[in-house]
C-alpha cells in the first residue's frame, strides 16, 4: 500500500528505531511508548486488521515475537501483547500492528 505509514516504515522509506528484522517481519519502538518497553511487531503484507491477515502471518509475527522477548529475557517478569481492530480497541494504524509492552508491572486493561 502506497499510502501506508507501516509499509513505508517497513520499506525504510520512513525512519524507524529499529530492534528485530527477520524475514517479512519487523519490530521498531513506538513513538509514544506507553511502557519502558513498547514496541510494534508488524508484517510485510498489509492487511487493515488483524483478522484480515494470513494465518500463516500472524504465526510469523508470533515466532519473531518469541524469539525477540526470549532474547530480552522478558518472559521471566512478563510482558503483554496487544492487537487493535476497530473503532472500539481505539486503533489508529491501519497495518496490523501487534504491542509489546513489558519491563515493568502494567496496569490493567480493558474498560478503563
Ligand atoms: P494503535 O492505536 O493500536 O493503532 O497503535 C498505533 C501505534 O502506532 C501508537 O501506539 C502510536 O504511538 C504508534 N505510532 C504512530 N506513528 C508511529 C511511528 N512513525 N513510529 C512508531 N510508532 C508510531
Ligand atoms: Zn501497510
């Protein structure tokens, strides 16, 4: 998608802060980071949501998530992953994007 902020972060032609690349996957920080450590895990085919994503995508989002949380020795103290679609979850980024925040005790989620 020409038109696409995550595309264009993934093509490099919009600067990011990078932590993982592994084949179709990426993970750079989140510019308003909502915990010590946010970051956005997101795959090269653009799909608005994540149920509009291959299966087999998201299996490839999850394995670098593993591997990347593993490699931060995050899932000790724990961390969280979130994915928003739609209007209610509040999302703003239309390329799927999963979160991972961790690195400290976060609050709760949810209503409020
Ligand atoms: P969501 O509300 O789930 O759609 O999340 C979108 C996220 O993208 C927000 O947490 C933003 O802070 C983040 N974001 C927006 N633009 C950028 C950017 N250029 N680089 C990194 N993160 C971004
Ligand atoms: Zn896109």
């Amino acid at each position: 998608m020409s038109d696409c902020l995550f595309c264009k972060i993934f093509n490099g032609s919009i600067p990011s802060n990078k932590v993982y690349q592994k084949g179709k996957v990426i993970a750079f920080h989140d510019i308003q980071p909502l915990a010590s450590i946010h970051v956005l895990f997101i795959h090269e085919n653009h799909a608005a949501n994540v149920n509009e994503m291959n299966s087999s995508d998201v299996a490839e989002v999850f394995s670098a998530i593993k591997e990347w949380t593993q490699s931060q020795k995050l899932p000790s103290s724990g961390f969280r992953v979130v994915v928003n679609s739609g209007p209610h979850a509040g999302q703003t980024v239309f390329h799927t994007h999963f979160h991972v925040l961790g690195g400290e005790s976060l609050g709760s989620f949810g209503r409020r």
